[in-house]
C-alpha cells in the first residue's frame, strides 16, 4: 500500500497528541488528595496512565505502518516505545497541567517522531521499499487487541466523563490503526480488500461505542464481540486469497481464536501481575503517585493488551509468512 507511510505518520503524530492530552489534563484526575489511608485508590484508579502507555503503543504501531514493517523501522518502533514510557514516567512525576504544557509535549513528541522519521528515510535512501507482510499483520493484531483493552477500561468510580472520551479517541485510533496496518499487509490492493478495510472500520468503530454504552461489569460479550469482528477481519484483509477468493474454513479458524485469544492471554498475563510481579505497582511509585488499596491490586491494563496482541499476532500473523506472498508485496 503506497499509501501507508503518510497514514502511519499521521496516525502515529495523532497518537503523540492524545499521549499529551492524557498526560495534562486526564492524569489530574486520577490522584487522589491527601496522603490519608483511607484516601488510597482502588482498582482502575489511575486509568490515565493507561490510555497514555496506549497512546505511546499507538505512535510505535504507526511506526511500523510507516515503515512497511521492515525490521528497521520495527526495532525503532520498539526502541522508541521504551524509551517514551520511561519518559512519561519522569514527566508524570512533575505534574505539569494546562493548555501551555499540552500543546509543549505534542509539539515535542512530534518533533523526536519527525527527526526520527527523517534519520530512518535517511538510512533507507536508494533502497527500494519493501512490505514485510508479516511484521504489519503482527502490528495489526497488536492494535486490534489493545482496541479492546482501551475500550474496556474502567476506574473505580466510573462517572468520569473524560474517561469515556479518552477510551472512545483511544480505541478509534487503534482500530484505524489495526486496518490500515492489515491492509498494507494484504497481498494486493484489490477493490474488494479497500471496500472490506472501509466496512471493518466502521463496524469496528460502532463496536467500540457499544462497549463504552455497556454499564461497567457487562462489556465482557460486546468485548468479545468487537475482539471477534476486529481481528477475523484483519485475517480477511491480510492473508492471501488463493483464485481470488479467502479460504473460508482457515478464517472460520481464525474467528474460534479471535473469540477466546485475546481474553484468555488477557487472564494469563493479568493474574501473574496481580500475584507475583507488582509491575504496576512500580510505575506509581516511580510516578510519584500514592499507592493503590492492599486490598485493591495495581495492574497495568495497557501492558497486559500488548502482551496479549503479541500473542494473538503468533497466532494469526503466520499465514503472512510465505515468501510468494511477500514478493507479491512488494510495490
């Protein structure tokens, strides 16, 4: 898809503002006043943080969608993440609130990804691009689980209205953001790939408002739901279609795991966190921030839907793999 680097950008650059936002104005609200005990947070507390770390997962899958998945712009999509959320936590730490701070740190977060972009465009002069069809349906998994984790997320209160719109901007441009990459993955850029991406899009969308319309405590089957469409979907976009046509009992396989995957990593990842690795734990002390209830467990929701999308993309990414398929690919 010829198109990929310019929407990869641009989505990555809206990423950076919505990390912004949710730094100076959707990070206040989380913490509590008072150093009291009985004014320690619950479960869910800081649920800014996560739609910041999902932000920060955003700009490096846009990244990647820029680069066409080509291993050097995928090592520097990691590398940046990384290095992003150690600075989110330093920045958190200084609580910096207000219009001026939120059009600074976009401004700065636009500039590190455009002199990034320009040193990777430098490096790859004269070389023609290629499309790593594997690493892009492995980048779209990874967005399409961390869609639901963004739209599941509660806080302990749930009558936050900044909550829904950060979750509805966050899991919108995921979802963007898991179609672009699998259609850049697909083969061939066919009519009715382009017709089937802009339909995936807006069910997924539609989706995401129905998890957020839910009551808090019942979005598992809409999450489940959207989890389903969103990934089949991106099976269908990116894996080849031999005589024209997918292999339909293959995605019928796909729809089974895209159903169940997602949760039972979920599960597999969050209950280690709650018991034995307080890694959430770690960060709000880092941050700066008071600690959550011991009778509440602090864990980072945004962690668990990367480790989850990447477990997903093992699963689903593979079919990308033949070399035929990644020739094909490559405009």
């Amino acid at each position: 898809m010829r198109s990929a680097r310019p929407i990869g950008l641009i989505l990555s650059a809206a990423a950076v503002v919505l990390w912004a936002f949710g730094v100076t104005v959707l990070q206040p609200l989380t913490e509590p006043i008072g150093p009291w005990s009985e004014n320690l947070p619950g479960n869910n507390a800081y649920w800014a943080r996560d739609l910041r770390f999902l932000a920060i997962m955003a700009v490096s899958v846009g990244l990647v969608l820029a680069g066409r998945g080509q291993l050097r712009w995928s090592r520097t999509a990691v590398l940046l993440g990384g290095c992003w959320v150690a600075a989110d936590v330093a920045i958190d730490r200084s609580d910096p609130t207000g219009v001026e701070a939120t059009v600074l740190l976009a401004l700065g977060g636009c500039a590190v990804l455009g002199v990034l972009t320009a040193f990777l465009l430098w490096r790859e002069r004269g070389t023609p691009p290629a499309t790593e069809r594997k690493a892009l349906t492995g980048a779209a998994c990874v967005a399409g689980v961390l869609t639901l984790a963004a739209a599941g997320i509660e806080s302990p209160t749930d009558r936050e209205p900044e909550l829904n719109q950060g979750a509805l901007a966050t899991a919108a441009l995921l979802v963007v953001l898991a179609v672009a990459a699998a259609l850049a993955a697909a083969p061939e850029r066919s009519r009715a790939r382009v017709g089937l991406a802009a339909g995936l899009a807006v069910a997924a969308l539609l989706g995401v408002g129905l998890v957020r319309a839910a009551a808090p405590g019942t979005r598992l089957l809409p999450e489940m739901a959207l989890g389903a469409v969103l990934l089949t979907g991106v099976t269908l976009l990116a894996w080849n279609w031999p005589g024209g046509q997918p292999i339909w009992w293959h995605h019928t396989l796909a729809a089974l795991a895209a159903l169940v995957g997602p949760f039972a990593f979920l599960l597999a990842t969050a209950i280690p966190m709650m018991i034995m690795l307080p890694i959430g734990a770690t960060f709000t002390a880092l941050a700066g921030n008071s600690p959550i209830n011991a009778a509440d467990s602090d864990v980072l929701v945004s962690l668990c839907g990367l480790l989850s999308g990447l477990g997903m993309a093992l699963l689903l990414a593979w079919p990308t793999a033949d070399a035929a398929g990644t020739s094909a690919a490559r405009r």
